[in-house]
C-alpha cells in the first residue's frame, strides 16, 4: 500500500474548466459575508495562542505531503464557490508548528499531518498521546519538540481511537 500521493490534489484549482457558483450559492454566501464579522481577528489570536516554533520546512515531507499547498486559503477571500465561514475555519485550524497547551505541561505540533501529536511532560519524561499518520512526520514533530523543550525519555503512548492517523507514526518511535 503507497502512502505516496500527489500535492497537487490539495489544491484549490483556480481555472477555466470549473464551474461557476450558482446564483443560489453566490447569494447564500454573500449573505454570510453580511452577517458575520469578518474584520474581528479574535478568533486568529486564539487559534495562534501558545505559538512556540513553525514546522520545517513549512511542514512538507517530499515526497509524503505537501502541507504547504493545503493552506492556499490563509489570508484569502473566499471565492463564491466556497462559504466564507468554513474557508475562514480552515485558515484558522491550518496553522503549524509547536504549541504550548497547557503551561509547562502540555504541547502539540499541529499542522505536520492529518492529527496533531500531543506531548504530556510528566516528572520523568513525556507521554505521547496520538502519534500521527506518518512515521516520517512523527519524527520531525519529535525532533521539533526536542529542538525547543529538550530531549526526554519516552515514558509512554496513548491511542486514543484506532483510526491510522492516530497510530500510524508508531513505527517513526521505535525506529
């Protein structure tokens, strides 16, 4: 089985082949526009909060993933194919790198996969909770972590759920 798959697919193609918006669609999300706050950058702060360190490289793993390519829609307008509040949503949950959760307790590295890998620092060493999809993203999540907070013994793993990108990094620790 290939975990291999082109970035381009992540891509919103702008071209002359796609269809345009319904007058419906045009009207419903404009009426969105009109009913939310777009100008309140609250949201963004908090999405930002914690923030410790970007990814490398952006977060691309060439050739797993090109996270880079997924975050076309930061910053932007929506077009009118697409509801202004999920395009927003997106561009705010889009964000990577090393996070503080919780004061000297608790981090993520978000944005390196389909999951975030969460650290729990204990007195002895960390608890991970979630590894990711892809052994490769574990490891530079990891490395990242151990670049900013210091490397630490391994203590234990929780999966919360068993859906592969929860687990699928596992491979990415014991190698």
């Amino acid at each position: 089985m290939a975990l291999v798959a082109s970035t381009t697919a992540y891509a919103y193609d702008f071209n002359p082949k796609q269809k345009d918006a319904t007058k419906y669609t045009k009207e419903a999300n404009a009426a969105v526009y009109n009913k939310l706050d777009f100008s309140d950058k609250t949201l963004i702060e908090e999405a930002d909060r914690g923030f410790i360190a970007p990814l490398p490289n952006g977060g691309d793993i060439p050739p797993y993933t090109g996270i880079t390519e997924m975050q076309f829609m930061q910053d932007k307008k929506a077009p009118p194919e697409a509801n202004p509040s999920l395009w927003r949503h997106a561009g705010y949950v889009n964000r990577g790198g090393l996070y503080e959760v919780a004061k000297d307790r608790v981090y993520q590295v978000r944005g390196n996969d389909l999951s975030n890998l969460t650290i729990i620092e204990t007195k002895n060493g960390v608890v991970f909770w979630d590894i990711e999809y892809s052994p490769l993203s574990f490891k530079q999540s990891w490395e990242l972590y151990k670049k900013h907070r210091g490397d630490r013994p391994v203590k234990g793993v929780i999966i919360s759920h068993s859906h592969l990108d929860h687990y699928g990094g596992y491979k990415g620790l014991i190698d």
